[in-house]
C-alpha cells in the first residue's frame, strides 16, 4: 500500500465525456498503477489545495479553470495534468482535445449540406476554442469561402472559464432573452448570486471529506 502513487482526480460525473476520461484514468492506473485515486467533484480553489496537502497527493487530474488556479497547483510543486485545455501544453501538461479534428468535422458538416455563409462565435483567449477557430476557418477558405468571427467574453482572473459557459447554458435554455447579460441579472434576481458565486456558494453548503 505505501508504494502506491497518490492521485487526485477532480471530473464531474455527470458528464458523459469526463465519465469516459475517469474509465480512461482507471484503465491506465490498471496498467501502469497501482495508483491510490482520490476522485472528486468540488471545484472550490481554497478547498482543493487544503485537501491536496492534507492527503498528501502525488499528482493532480483535473481542470484549470482559471489563471489563479494554475499558478496555485504550479506552488504545489506536483505533477499538474489540465483536463480542460485552456491554457497550452507549453504552460501545463494536457490531456486534450483533437481540436483540428473537431473543426473540420463541424466545417464539412455545414459544407456537405450547401451553406455558403459562415460564421465562428468563440471564447476570447481560450486556448481551445481559439484553436477550432483557426482550423475551422482553415478549412471554409479552402473550400473558397470566407468567415465571420465573433468572440465572446474573454475570460479572466475575475470571471473564469466555468461562468462563461454556465452563463452561455442559461441562454440556451431559455431562447425568450436575447443577451446573455439579461439571463445572468435574471439568475441572480432571483437567487441573490451570479452563477459563479452560486456555484461557490453550493460548495461550501457541501460536507468536508474526512
């Protein structure tokens, strides 16, 4: 048991692409472990480094959500793997998307069905979508057409990459608002947070691991 490798991999279950990447993980440790896995959902920045420390892990699976987060586990001095793929593999080890592949598959899609308009709407300054951008772009001028790009907002210390999504989510789910800023004053009208906020708050209503 003492020679066990002590990973902590943080994935939500409920989505079905991060339930693929857990039986991946287990998998590998399988054949390459043993590995002692310390799998969990709470995404609380404060929390995960104290939980980190306490158990004394040797390696970290899971997202970096934000730039604060990273230089946080980079002063952990552990070994980092991002699952989200916003930041380059230049400034943290990645297990990442076929971003190329994605883009291609999307722009031939619209291409075999006859459209000659296009248009890319992107997360400004996330490495991932910046790169199904480029390749999707790449590869409508190819085929003799041009792009219209729009980016939306970008993505910072202050407002990190899950509350830009969760904030596009909401606007999906309810097509009545035509901004995604009236869905997010609406959120918090009637909950009294942002969806960030929320999200933190509901973490810390969550038991503490022993």
């Amino acid at each position: 048991m003492g020679d066990r490798l002590k990973i902590a991999v943080l994935a939500e279950s409920s989505r079905s692409s991060l339930r693929g990447m857990l039986r991946g993980i287990a998998g590998y440790a399988r054949l390459h472990g043993p590995w002692r896995i310390y799998h969990y959902e709470r995404t609380s920045k404060a929390a995960t480094l104290n939980e980190l420390k306490c158990w004394g892990a040797q390696g970290f699976i899971g997202p970096i959500k934000s730039a604060r987060q990273l230089e946080q586990f980079q002063q952990l001095d552990l070994p980092v793997v991002d699952i989200l793929g916003q930041y380059g593999v230049e400034v943290v080890s990645a297990s990442l998307i076929h971003e190329q592949r994605v883009a291609q598959l999307a722009a031939h899609h619209f291409l075999e069905r006859g459209f000659k308009q296009f248009g890319y709407y992107g997360l400004d300054g996330v490495q991932y979508s910046d790169d199904r951008c480029m390749h999707f772009v790449s590869t409508i001028r190819d085929a003799g057409y041009e792009v219209s790009m729009h980016n939306g907002p970008s993505v910072s210390h202050k407002k990190d990459l899950f509350s830009v999504e969760f904030e596009g989510q909401l606007r999906q789910r309810d097509p009545a608002f035509s901004y995604v800023g009236h869905m997010c004053e609406a959120f918090k009208e009637k909950t009294g947070f942002t969806p960030g906020q929320y999200r933190k708050h509901s973490q810390a209503q969550q038991p503490q691991h022993e």
